[in-house]
C-alpha cells in the first residue's frame, strides 16, 4: 500500500470506530493499539506518520527488536502476547506502557518480584477467558474477580488498569458476543478500573458496541 491508500484505510477503520463508540454513547472513548507483530519496522514508521501512535508486541523478542530500531520515535508499546517467566527482565528492561496479558498469579508474583527489586511499578492488565476455550489463556470468569483482587492484595507493584480477552474464536455472532458480555460484566465489578481490551480486527465493532475500551488491529490496519 502507497502512504495515501494506508490513509485512507486508517480512516476507513477510524470512522467504522466512531460510528460504534457513538452507538454506546458520546462519551465512550475507544483507543486503537496496532498490532504489529507480523510487520517490521518500516510499517510501523509508516503507520506512525499517518497518526498511530501505540503499538502491541506478541513477542518479547520482537519487542525488544523493535523498540530499539524505533528509539527515536515517541511510540507507546504495548505487550500482548502471553508472557514467559524467562522473558520478564527483557520485558521489563523495554518499560512498556502496559502489559495486557496476566493470565496467572504465578506469572503476577514473578513480575511483582522484578518489578520491587527494580524499584519499578508496571501498568497491566488482567486476561479473563471469557469463551471458555481451551486453546486460550487466562483466568475463567468464576475465577476472575479473586484473582485480580489478590493482586492488587499481593503485588503492588502491578498497578492494575482492568480486564482483556479474546473474543470466542466461531463464526457465530452470538456466540462471539456473549464473550464479549461477560468480559465487561467482570469490568464493571472492578474498583477503579479503566481499560477493557478486546476486539480484533474481526471483531472489533461487536466488541465495542459490547463496551471495549481498546481494541487491538493488526491485519485490518496493515493490510495483511
């Protein structure tokens, strides 16, 4: 794609946004964050000049990568993909802006435990397994509420910002969009909580008129 034709794609996308968010209500705000994991870092630039400004990385490896080759632009990087316990320092060495994916108190306690030995504090955010799906991660919605309350209780240096998942992987509208449902109904039971992710670039209008906050493109902005 030519700069013009990538614009007027973003736009594209950005008036199918605004015409959700508007939907649920004037004052809903929705945030996009690029999912940038099957690109490199010219369509990132290419992107930022167009006006996107946060990006989210699956991989801490190709985070790190990125962050690095991009140092001089004022990107917000976002981490996304599921995290290893032998990824937290090169995580955490990055200082992403928010860490979408604890998807376990293990993982929690581990972080909490760099993070105070560091003497940083790290913005994230709590997965919900809202489809009840094997093939993904994440906290079932039962267990959900304990979970985030014992790490605010346990790790407080992970200041928690509110929920993510992943919508139900069907083709069933419905069924995608019950998904949705539980995870802002667990967001709403959350003290002071302010982001919940969800939406992809299949999805993304269903997760917003469901109550998303956030939702994460990849295909649909870069075209692949």
């Amino acid at each position: 794609m030519t700069l013009l034709e990538q614009k007027r794609n973003f736009d594209a996308i950005i008036e199918r946004i605004e015409k959700a968010r508007l939907h649920v209500s004037d004052h809903h705000i929705v945030k996009i964050v690029a999912a940038s994991k099957y690109v490199g870092v010219e369509e990132i630039k290419a992107l930022y000049a167009i006006g996107q400004r946060a990006f989210g990385e699956n991989k801490v490896q190709d985070m790190k990568t990125k962050v690095e080759a991009l140092d001089d632009y004022p990107l917000e990087w976002h981490f996304i993909g599921n995290l290893q316990k032998n990824k937290i320092n090169t995580l955490l060495s990055l200082n992403p802006q928010l860490l979408h994916s604890i998807d376990s108190l293990d993982i929690a306690h581990a972080l909490n435990e760099r993070l105070v030995r560091e003497g940083k504090i790290l913005r994230a955010l709590v997965q919900v397994n809202s489809a009840y799906e094997k093939s993904k991660s994440g906290f079932t919605p039962e267990e959900f509420k304990d979970a985030y309350a014992q790490i605010i209780e346990q790790c407080p240096a992970l200041h928690l910002q509110g929920v993510m998942s992943i919508g139900a992987h069907t083709d069933e509208i419905d069924v995608i969009k019950k998904s949705f449902e539980i995870t802002r109904s667990l967001f709403d039971k959350l003290p002071n909580a302010t982001i919940c992710s969800m939406g992809m670039s299949s999805d993304f209008e269903l997760a917003i008129a469901c109550g998303s906050t956030m939702v994460r493109l990849g295909s649909i902005l870069f075209n692949h």
